[in-house]
C-alpha cells in the first residue's frame, strides 16, 4: 500500500491485475469513521470509477498520478449520479483532455448530457468496452441499491466486479482488501442507515450480477473482497428478501 497524502490518509492499494483502490478515510460527524473509494484500472485507454467528492478532487488526483500521468485518463465513470460517485466530473474532464464520461444510458439522458463539460459515452446495459488488455461489461441495475440510472461494471479479464455502494462497510481504518466476511458488517450498517431502495427485481439483478462469478469485489466504502462473489451475491439478495 502507498501513501499518498499523510495528512488525509488518501492511500493506494492494487487490488487485481492492473486495477488499485485509491482510499480516503474520513470521520463524519454522528457517523463515526468511513471512507470513501475510486478504482484506478490502468490500461491503453485507463478508466477511473468513482470520482470522489468535488472536495476530494486534489487527493484523488494525487493519488492517480502516482501509478499513471493524469493526462492518460480516457474514461471518468461512475455508478449513478451523486457527489462521491461524479462530483468531481468536470475538475477530471479538465484535467484529462481526452477523457469523457462513462455512465449508462438512463444518467446520460436525464443528467450528465447538462451536468458535464464534455458529452459522456453511453453504455447500454450488457454492452463490453474493451480498455486493452481489460475489458468492462455494463450491468444496468435501477434502484440497486439506490438510483434510476445506477449500473455497475465488471472488469472481465480479472473478475472484478465494481460494484459501488453494494456492501457499504462503515470504519475508516479497513485493510484494503480483505477475504472475510463483508457481509455482516454492510447489513449492519444498511439497518442502521437504510439507503437501499428496495427495488422489486432486486434478487433478479442480483442473481445476474452473480452469474458473472466475480472473484473480487471492488467496494465503494471499506474494504474490497475476493472470494466466491457469487455465493456473497446471493446472500446478498436473501438478506434484502427476509
């Protein structure tokens, strides 16, 4: 793991082949410790996942230009549309000349077309984007666990599944990846801070995710998982049923 702020803690940690988590921990008032979490998948044509907060913007790029000139960006992507998710969008847009957006179809008509300086790559649902030696397929899943337009992506090469507020684990002082059990702590966490929005067709998007059987799980807040990423999907999708 690399340290690349020693004031914010912002660090850099390679999860998979090619893929690091860039980590900020923080501590929010009445929450205690978190975190929040970009994915760096280092490419011919590199992809960010997460920007970060707008605040957060100088950290993360720090962060970047430790393992790749910022300049080399392609893609900025994101889940759904939320400060933590794409706040950050335009200061990257401008950072990163040859950058665009990368967000599914539903964000790309209701939102970023306005929002961004540079008009985003739609991905529709199911669609593979190869990066080079990655490649990422586009799984549409609205309102899991929050959002119309939210989606996640799956790096295929390394199974590594991007799977953004999916097993929110609240502490800010978590390894960076980490084979135990992720479950527990997100479900507790969910209980007491309830931002799912339990859409009807959960399990049905959940069983699909876990079709892809990925093998690491690149959180949004806390640790990242490897592991049998189907098993933890499915027990995913029984604890929202119950």
């Amino acid at each position: 793991m690399t340290m690349t702020n020693k004031q914010s803690g912002t660090n850099v940690h390679e999860i998979a082949d090619g893929i690091y988590r860039i980590n900020t921990p923080v501590l929010i008032e009445g929450a205690g410790g978190f975190s929040f979490n970009q994915y760096l998948i280092v490419d011919d044509e590199s992809l960010l996942f997460h920007t970060g907060p707008r605040k957060m913007f100088q950290l993360v790029r720090e962060a970047v230009a430790a393992v790749l000139p910022v300049e080399r960006l392609r893609y900025i992507a994101f889940s759904h549309v939320e400060a933590d998710e794409c706040g950050s969008l335009n200061e990257w847009l401008g950072a990163a000349p040859q950058s665009v957006p990368l967000c599914g179809s539903v964000a790309a008509m209701v939102s970023i077309s306005d929002l961004a300086d540079r008009a985003p790559r739609a991905l529709a649902d199911g669609e593979l984007l190869p990066l080079g030696k990655h490649s990422m397929r586009r799984f549409d899943t609205p309102h899991l666990p929050h959002a119309w337009e939210c989606g996640f992506l799956i790096e295929e090469r390394t199974s590594t599944l991007l799977c953004g507020d999916l097993f929110t684990q609240g502490g800010a002082d978590l390894p960076p990846i980490t084979e135990s059990d992720i479950l527990g702590p997100s479900e507790a966490f969910r209980h007491k801070m309830d931002y799912f929005s339990h859409a009807k067709n959960a399990q049905v998007m959940l069983e699909r995710l876990a079709s892809t059987n990925p093998t690491t799980l690149a959180c949004m807040h806390g640790s990242a998982w490897r592991g049998d990423g189907a098993k933890l999907l499915h027990a995913l999708a029984d604890a929202l049923s119950a």
